[in-house]
C-alpha cells in the first residue's frame, strides 16, 4: 500500500464505517482497520481496508493521523497498545469516542511521553451524522487539531454558513464537551418522553395523533433534531405484527453511561443540574421493569385521564417543553463554565454552543439564541440572565406550571419538568431555606453556621428541649 493514505480510521463498527465514507468522499484518500476481518473485506474502494495495524500505519503519509472510533474504556487502550510499535514520534491518536473524560487525560499524557499527539474528540450525529456530517468537539493538543483541521471542517455538519468543528481547550476539553452534549441529550430526551406519557395516558392520543403533534412542534419554535424523529417513531409499522413498532417497544432504555456521569461529574463539582439527574434516574427506574409491573398491582393512583380542554393542555404542553429544553441548557452549560474554570479548558461557550447547531444529536432552533447570548456576554454565569432567554422562560412559566401541576393530578410522574421547575424557582430564589439547614447542622453536630448579618463562624447553646 503507497503511503498517502491522509487518515486511518480503527473500528468499522456503524460510526467508523460511516465516517470513513464521509472522509472519503470529501477527497481524502483514508484506510479502515478492525479487529474483526469481515468488517475489513466489506471496504469497497474507494475506501480502503488493512488487515493489520502495521498495514493501517504503513499505508498512512507521515505525519501519521488515525481516528480511533471504538468503544469507550479498555477497547481505546487496547487499540492504542496495538498501534504504538508502528508509530512515530509526531504522529498524532484521534479519540473520537464517548471516552470518560479523565481517561482522555491520562492517555495523553502517557502518550505525550512518548511524543504521539493526542486529540479527544466528542462525535455526535450517530449514524447519519458520521456519514453525511457530525458535529465534531475536539480538544488536546493544538498542534494535531490545526494539522487536521481542513479535514475536520470537510467533514462536519454545516450550520450558520460554518463548520462544526472548533478547537475547545486542552486535555480533555472535547471529551467534557460531548459528555455534557449527552447530558442535555439526556435531559431533553426525558422531558420528550414525559410529554408523549401526558399526551398518550392524559389525552389518550393514538399514535397518528402524537406523530401531528410532534411534527407541528418541529416546525415551530421547538424545532430541532430529537423533536423530528420523535414525530418520526410514530409513523413507524411494527414489521413483526399489526400497528406500530413504538406499542411494541419494552418501556425500559438502557444507557451506556455518558448521562450517568454527567451528573456524577456535576455533582463532586458541586454543580445542580436536576433536569439531567432526574433523566439518569427515569432510566433506572425504566429499567425495574418487573418490580414496577408488580409494584403496578398494588399501589393506585388517580385516574389518568384529563378531562380539561385538550387544545389548550398542549399549548400549555407545548410552551412547557420549550421552557423545559431551555432550562436543561441552562443547566449544562453552567456545568461547562465549572468544570472549564476546574480543568482549565478555557472553553469558549458561544463556540460549544455554535459547534452544537448542526450535526449533533441535540441541535435545535435554540442554539442559535444561545450561541448570541454567549456572543453578548462571553462571561454569562447562566443561561437565565440572559434578557431574551430569562424571557423565554419567566414567560412560560406558568405552562410549566401548569404541566407540572396535570402531572401531580393525574399521577403522571413527570421528574424532568419538575426539576426544571424547581431549578428555576431555585435560582431565582435571592433566600433558599439553607439557614434551617445550618441550624440543624450546628444543632445535632455542633457543625457550626454562618450568619446573614456579619462575618465569623457561630455554634449556638440551642435550648427549647
Ligand atoms: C451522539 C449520541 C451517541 C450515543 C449515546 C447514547 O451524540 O451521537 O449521544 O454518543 O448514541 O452515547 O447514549 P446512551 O446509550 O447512554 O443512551
């Protein structure tokens, strides 16, 4: 094999194969390598495929390039390990997997030792996007990304007249970017499924109905990706029986783990992001499939149905959502600002929240109001001081009230619309009841509080027994 090869890609699962048609496609001659030799012999040219990873490296113009696109945790090191021995110093290791981001750091540096370049880097579009253009959140060292970036920006996904990709910080800047991407996915996916619970147990709506809902949402100003193919699952045949593949799907998702340690990240940082716990949370409890059948059995509720008016419970619906989806950003995004201060990423929000707008799995209309908020101030504590988005909000409030308040009724649990809503009854709280909390701290442990009026630490001799 001549060595012109521009990139080498390792893992041919659905990502890698799709990515690697889009690389070339766009004119740059790549090679594909897996373990598997099946996946290998289905390479049809232009695409090329290597039977082993020396084959991959050699094939490859120096400085070498290779994406890993494997699963996340002991198949990166190993895929690394398998590539070392065939590299050179100033070749450069593109993770473009869901890594944990503290792995993306170790790997670098243990790689930097030995003078390979390392980039992790966020893919998100699944299947589709790997193949006609993802959102790509790179991050690591400066030198690989500039060196890679004119095949980067080829192959990303459009938005605004740019390419999404950018450069987001050192380390694992990119990694952390796509974890807290799947967070919010997470986030939105469970207010999606607390609204089709409403609307199917509340309103009864069959599935051709909740398919128009959803449509007419993904036109408006709900639109984005996760909204279209929501109106999209509905139309879906069941192709082993009669009606449609969503009635016969189980009511349990698994879960990879991005979600889960979002919120375990936000919470050592000490960072409330409800909307995101409550999501990880569903899913658990999605997943006790049994204990809830039986648990179904012997403990009732009140009776589902709404018997108001229907047209205006899904504006209120509607209006809720997109109250919803912008407080779940709120709440990433302010994670990013922690953990960027922590890790010193130096992330640049309006670039994540404009890499964001095309390709991935959450773009949405609303990035585009985010992105101008973080244009008009690059320092934005949160998402909900900023004038047209605390708006958006404030003004919708009461359909969030209102939704959440159908739930409470109808015994429709709906965790991601009330942690929304206490999120933002929390931050707009200039007094929260933590004075109660320190008292009763200092009370039964002598843990000692601080006071509103001046400065010091207190313990109180607390009487009244
Ligand atoms: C993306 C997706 C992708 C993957 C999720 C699914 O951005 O393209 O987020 O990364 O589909 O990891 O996550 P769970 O299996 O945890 O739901």
């Amino acid at each position: 094999m001549m060595a012109d090869g521009e990139i080498g890609v390792i893992g041919l699962g659905v990502m890698g194969r799709n990515l690697l048609l889009n690389i070339a496609e766009k004119g740059f001659p790549a090679a594909g390598y897996d373990r598997n030799p099946e996946k290998v012999r289905a390479l049809a040219p232009p695409l090329r495929g290597a039977r082993e990873p020396k084959e991959l490296c050699d094939g490859l113009r120096a400085p070498r390039a290779i994406l890993l696109l494997v699963p996340a945790g002991d198949p990166v090191d190993e895929a690394i390990g398998e590539l070392l021995p065939h590299l050179d110093e100033g070749d450069v290791i593109v993770d473009g997997g869901n890594s944990f981001y503290r792995d993306t750091d170790r790997r670098a540096a243990e790689l930097l030792d030995q003078g390979i370049a390392y980039l992790g880097m966020g893919i998100s579009g699944g299947e589709e996007g790997a193949r006609l253009g993802p959102s790509l959140m790179p991050g690591g060292s400066l030198e690989a990304f500039r060196r890679l970036q004119p095949l980067l920006e080829k192959i990303a996904a459009q938005a605004g007249g740019e390419p999404c990709v950018a450069y987001l910080g050192p380390g694992s800047a990119g990694h952390y970017v796509k974890l807290v991407h799947n967070g919010i996915e997470y986030g939105i996916m469970e207010l999606i499924a607390e609204s089709y619970d409403l609307m199917k147990r509340g309103l009864g709506l069959d599935d051709d109905a909740l398919h128009e809902v959803y449509r007419a949402w993904s036109e408006g100003e709900l639109s984005g990706y996760l909204m279209e193919i929501t109106a999209r699952v509905f139309l879906q045949p069941d192709d082993l029986g009669p009606g449609r593949l969503i009635d016969a799907i189980r009511d349990s998702a698994r879960q990879k783990g991005t979600g889960r340690w979002t919120s375990q990240d936000a919470m050592d940082l000490l960072v409330p992001v409800p909307g995101i716990d409550a999501a990880v949370t569903m899913r658990n409890l999605m997943a006790a499939r049994d204990e809830r059948a039986a648990a179904s059995a012997a403990l009732h509720g009140p009776d589902p149905r709404h018997a108001g008016d229907r047209d205006r419970f899904l504006r209120a619906l509607a209006d809720a959502l997109h109250a919803g989806i912008v407080l779940t950003f709120a709440q990433g995004m302010a994670l990013l600002r922690t953990a960027s201060a922590h890790n010193d990423y130096g992330l640049d929000l309006e670039r994540v929240a404009a890499i964001w707008r095309g390709g991935c799995i959450i773009r949405a209309a609303l990035l585009e109001p985010i992105r101008a908020a973080f244009a008009r101030r690059a320092e934005l504590p949160n998402l909900l001081l900023d004038a047209e988005l605390g708006r958006a909000v404030t003004e919708r409030q009461a359909s969030l009230r209102e939704t959440v308040r159908a739930g409470v009724d109808l015994g429709i649990p709906l965790p991601g619309f009330m942690a929304a809503l206490a999120y933002f009854d929390g931050y707009r709280s200039a007094r929260l009841p933590g004075n109660l909390i320190q008292a009763l701290r200092d009370l039964f442990g002598a843990h000692t509080y601080e006071r509103a009026d001046r400065e010091g630490v207190f313990h109180a001799p607390w009487t009244g027994r």
